[in-house]
C-alpha cells in the first residue's frame, strides 16, 4: 500500500480535513494560539529567564494541551462515536484498508491540533536557540509521543462499548504517564527526561538514563521504548478496524509483545540498585511481566461464543480440534509463553538480585510466585467466562476482591492493632498483588519464610484448581457445541 493512497485518498482524512480546517474556525483559532505563545515568549524575555528555558517550558506546556490533550480526546471520542453511530461499519464493508482507516483517524481526528502546534513551532525554535539548543530535541519527541498517545486513544475508542468517558480516560493515562515519569521505564514514554536533561546536563536525574547498563540519550531511549509500543497498538487497532469482534491480538503477536515488555524491562532494570532494597530491580521486572501477561492473557481468551465457533469451523475443517494457537482455541499456548518468559526474565533479574545479597531462595520463591499468579488469572477468567457466561465477570471480580485485594488492608489493619509479623505477614501473602514483592524482599527471618510459605502454597493450589476446573468448562463447552451441530 502506497503513502497516496493511506493520505491522498484517505475518505476518512479528507471528512476531518474539510470539517476541522474550515477557515472561519482555524483562523480563530491560530490567532488565539499565537497570541498566547507570543506571549510566554514575551514574558520570558521581560523576566529574563528566557535563557533559562521557561519560554520553551512554557509553550512545551501549550504544545502538550495541544497535542496530548485536546488531541488525545478528540481521537478517542471520534472513533468511538463512530463505532457507536455505525459509521464505523460503513468504513469496514467499504473499499478501504482497516490501516487506511486507522490512519484517517489517527491523522484526522486531531488535524486541528497538529495545524495549532505547527504555528506555535517558530517561537519554540526561537526560544530553543534563545537559551539551550538541546531543548529542541524534546520536539521530536513530542511528536511521536502524540502519535503514541493517538494511537492508544483509537484503539481504546474502537475497543469501547459506549463513547462516553473514552477521551477522559486516555487523557488520565497521559496524566498519569507524566506523574510516574521517575518510575524505571514510565519516563521514556514522556518528554520529561529530555527535558531535564537539556536544562541540567551534568545534573544527577531521578530518570533512568541507560538500557541494559549502557548510558543513552534519553531522546533515543524515547525512541527505543515508544517505536515498539506504538507498532503493537496499530496492530491491535488495524485488526480493530478490520472486524468489531476480532480479539486485540492474535495468540503469537500477544507472546511477542510480552517479550518485547520483558526486553524492555530487562533493559530499563539492569542498572537499577537501591542499598535499602536489594531486590528492587527483579521486583519491577516481575511486576511488569506478571501486569502485562495479565492484561495479553484478556486479549487472546476467546468467550463462550468464539470458542463454540471456533469448534464449529475445525469439525468443518475435518481436524481434531482447534489448533492451539488460533484466534478461537483457549488460552493454553500463550499462557505458557507468558510464564517461559517471566521465568527467563525473572532469572535473569534475579541473578543480579543474588549479587546483591537476596538469598537464591527468595529468587526462585519470587518467581514461582509469579508463574502461580499468570497461571491462576489466566485458568479462572476463561473458566468464570464459561462456566457463568454474563456473570462470569461478576464471579471474577469478586474472587479478586476477597484474594487479591482485601488481604492487603487487612494485614495493615492487624500491624496497626499490634499484632506480629507472625501473623500480618502470611496475611499479606494471601494476595499475589503483595506476596510477589515479598519474595523479593531480603527478609531472613523465620515469620518472613512462614508467610512466604503460606502465600506459594495457596496460589499453586488455586492455579492448580482453576486449571481443573476450566479444563472440564471446556469440555462442557465441546460437548455443548457438539449437541448444537447435530
């Protein structure tokens, strides 16, 4: 597919363009917009603290509600009011590519923005030059940050099933992107690092700066965490486009892009230390890893209805069964890649963990830990799914709450009331969300190894259990989908 025809010939593009660029609005709007950067730059230089970048912060400041707020939501609330109105299926049984139609919205929906952002692009290379010339490199950072950031913003408007709240809840992602930016990782998906960065070069940052060990710029640390996001969201977004109901992701592009997370993170950690938390970095690492098999392992599980049609079309294929890793087949392929993956990187994490003093172990405790808490999510969402159908979500979410969340302010509850680690840590431990990080904490006493027991213990067993229990749902399912046929 050539550039003409994803641009040129985009219907999509061509309707935001005609109705978003329409002059009476747009030269209104750069008027304001360039009265307003005229005048940070003006305030800048009467204060003399142009030289010291405000005057670049500040328009950075204008550019960023330009394009990561404004622009943000009007692609999230374009898509999804386009799903909601049916516009949406009329683009899909049309002509065009589901890439020409993500792109007309990624492009279109915020043509208005990027249009305001280019007119404010003179005075930030003014200010840029005024005062520190490295500044200038947080442009094209914001740039592809914004591409980022639409693109998640359609993808969550495709995936959505009512329009309302989708503008707002990327906009809180965003948000919440840029508060977190210190965390290892989250800092490279904003411009905050390289703005630090060119204000202080020779400052001590709270940012990460290397990748696997080796120190980078953080323009292109930016470039190497934000490419491979962005390609997995326009995956998710183009199969989006192409049909409603298709899963975010095929089963191998999920394991893919839990690898690419566990490279990233492997990268971000390995010269992570803190003297008061030997295990810090396998903690992050474990943490991220566990999150987003959690999060992939929703977007391959086929529901009651794909998976009975899955079963339909391999007996009209004459095969045996669905093959393992099809759209419609369960889980059970990537959800053993996701845990062969947090058992390399969780190794991997650990072997640095041991050289800083947390006992081997801890290690291996902490990473079965994980594994159980992958395989116990990933066995109880399919089997409440089949086995409760519409409440199955209801059941799921209940058994989180008393497992994976209560435990948590309960072993709070029980330190403040004075009672022992003997008896608040195994509290703590019931909930994986809280005994993974307990693993990976150098504790060497005997309640610590008691807790640690006690959490391991009961999370193999509702791993092993679930895996039961889902394992006769689907054959309840086969037998179903049988008896439906005949």
């Amino acid at each position: 597919m050539n550039v003409e025809h994803l641009i040129a010939d985009n219907p999509v593009l061509v309707r935001y363009v005609r109705s978003r660029l329409r002059p009476q609005h747009l030269m209104a709007a750069i008027i304001a917009v360039g009265i307003v950067a005229a005048c940070i730059v003006w305030w800048a230089d009467a204060t003399n603290t142009l030289k010291d970048g405000d005057g670049f912060i500040g328009l950075l400041v204008l550019q960023g509600g330009l394009l990561f707020i404004v622009g943000t939501s009007e692609v999230g609330s374009g898509v999804a009011n386009a799903k909601d109105s049916g516009m949406l299926d009329f683009h899909r049984i049309s002509p065009q590519s589901p890439l020409s139609i993500a792109v007309g919205f990624i492009l279109g929906a915020p043509i208005r923005e990027w249009a305001l952002f280019a007119c404010t692009l003179p005075f930030s290379i003014y200010a840029g030059l005024a005062s520190k010339p490295a500044l200038l490199a947080a442009l094209p950072v914001m740039v592809l940050a914004a591409f980022l950031y639409h693109s998640l913003a359609a993808l969550m408007g495709a995936a959505s099933i009512k329009p309302r709240g989708v503008g707002a809840a990327i906009i809180l992602l965003v948000i919440f992107l840029h508060i977190s930016s210190t965390a290892p990782g989250i800092g490279q998906f904003t411009i905050i690092p390289t703005v630090a960065q060119a204000l202080d070069p020779g400052a001590h940052l709270p940012f990460n700066h290397t990748f696997f060990a080796v120190a980078a710029p953080y323009p292109l640390l930016a470039l190497l965490h934000q490419l491979p996001l962005l390609l997995f969201v326009l995956i998710a977004l183009v199969r989006k486009m192409r049909l409603d109901r298709a899963m975010l992701y095929s089963k191998p592009e999920a394991v893919a892009f839990h690898a690419t997370i566990a490279l990233l993170l492997l990268g971000n950690v390995a010269d992570v230390r803190d003297p008061s938390w030997p295990g810090l970095a396998m903690t992050v690492a474990l943490y991220g890893l566990v999150g987003s098999a959690l999060i992939l392992s929703l977007f391959v599980t086929p529901n009651t209805g794909q998976l009975a049609g899955g079963l339909r079309r391999a007996r009209k294929l004459g095969l045996p069964s669905v093959p393992l890793w099809s759209d419609f087949a369960t889980n059970w392929g990537p959800l053993g890649a996701f845990c062969a993956v947090t058992l390399v990187a969780g190794l991997l994490t650990g072997t640095r963990a041991a050289l800083d003093g947390i006992p081997i172990v801890l290690i291996l405790l902490a990473t079965i830990s994980a594994l159980a808490t992958i395989a116990q999510f990933g066995s109880a969402r399919p089997y409440a799914e089949l086995q409760f159908r519409k409440a199955g979500q209801v059941y799921l979410g209940l058994f989180m709450l008393v497992v994976w969340i209560l435990p948590i302010p309960a072993g709070y509850i029980l330190r403040e009331a004075g009672f022992s680690d003997a008896t608040c840590l195994p509290v703590f431990a019931i909930s994986p969300l809280s005994g993974v990080a307990l693993a990976a904490t150098n504790h060497p006493q005997a309640a610590h190894f008691v807790a640690l027991g006690v959490g391991l213990v009961l999370s193999l067993a509702l791993a092993a259990a679930f895996s039961a229990l889902r394992v006769q749902a689907e054959a309840e399912a086969a037998r179903r989908a049988r008896q439906a046929k005949s």
